[in-house]
C-alpha cells in the first residue's frame, strides 16, 4: 500500500472528491474509536464555520447519504483514496 503525507492528503481532498477513512474522536463526550468511512465526499465550508475550521484546524466534508456535514480533523486520517496516511 502506497504511504502518503499529511500534507499530501490535505492536497488530494481540495483538489475533488475522495474516499476517506478517519478515526472518530469526541473528548467532550468520551466517546470515539471507531472507524468511519466517507465514499465521494467533497469539502464544504457551510455558512459560519469557516471561522471554526481555522481555529480548530478541522476540515468539514460532505459525502452522499450524509444528512449533514462532518467535521474531521485531519491528524485523524487513516487513508484517502486508497493510500496510507503518515504523519
């Protein structure tokens, strides 16, 4: 399986769609874990949380099925589109 950076990943999803796979994560709650796959998702910036993203270094996609957009940080990816992700 190819490896690819951070950084690298962060290129493959502004430049289209992507599959992805991240690990859930919610320290509020105390709760997350699990892994999660999102097929042809997309960035999206909905209205107000670009601001968000900025601060909490997060990146909110859409994928079809989805009822509403996820945010993920990225530090948290597994794989996108196939390949490894390394720090």
């Amino acid at each position: 399986m190819e490896i690819i950076t951070l950084n690298d990943a962060l290129k493959l999803m502004e430049a289209g769609s992507f599959d992805i796979t991240v690990i859930t994560c919610d320290l509020n709650r105390n709760k997350g874990g699990r892994r999660v796959n999102f097929r042809n998702a997309r960035l999206s910036t909905p209205s107000g949380k670009g601001y968000y993203n900025f601060r909490n270094n997060t990146r909110t996609i859409i994928s079809p099925g989805m009822d509403h957009p996820e945010s993920i940080h990225p530090i948290l990816m597994t794989h996108i589109n196939g390949k490894e992700v390394s720090l």
